[in-house]
C-alpha cells in the first residue's frame, strides 16, 4: 500500500511539472504569433456587420410572414376554430359519431 501511494505522489507530482512546462511552451510559440489588436477589431467589425445583416434578413422575413397571414384573412387560431366547427376536435372534416 505504501509503496502504491508513494508511486501515485510521483506520477501526479511529474505529471502537473511536465504540464506545467508544456503550457509555458505553448505560452511562448502564442506570443509570437499572436495577431495585432487591430486585426481582431476589424474581425469584430465584420462580425458585427454580418450579425446586422442577419437581423435585417430575419426583420424582413417577419413582416413577409405578418403581411402573408392578413392576406389570408387573419389569425392562424380564426381557421382552427373555423375547422373545429364543421368537423372533429381535432380540426378534421370527418363527420362526428353520435351515441
């Protein structure tokens, strides 16, 4: 038993140093070719620009929907009802059983 706790503290005492080493490593090779801040504000820009872009298209689409359902005479819920009164619950035409 001692001598797999002895092992263990080994193993986990060189496995945080090595990790240690290679984060600095890789710290290093980033800082090196880290971009510009300019570039990433001009990436933000162009984000932002295509995010605009996005919610005009989707403002757009919304008032086509809105447009396309006053044509067709109203509320979706007015048809439904209108279904429910001629046919089943369920908006079906088929006949309703008695008895």
């Amino acid at each position: 038993m001692t001598h797999r706790l002895f092992w263990l503290t080994v193993g986990a005492g060189l496995g945080i140093s090595g990790y240690r080493r290679a984060n600095r490593l890789v710290r290093g090779f980033t800082r090196q070719v880290a971009p510009r801040p300019r570039l990433q504000i001009t990436g933000l820009a162009e984000f932002a620009r295509d995010v605009r872009d996005g919610m005009d298209l989707y403002q757009e689409q919304q008032r086509l929907n809105i447009e396309r359902r006053r044509a067709c005479g109203g509320h979706t819920l007015d048809v439904h009802r209108g279904s429910d009164a001629e046919g089943g619950r369920d908006g079906s035409r088929a006949p309703r059983a008695h008895g």
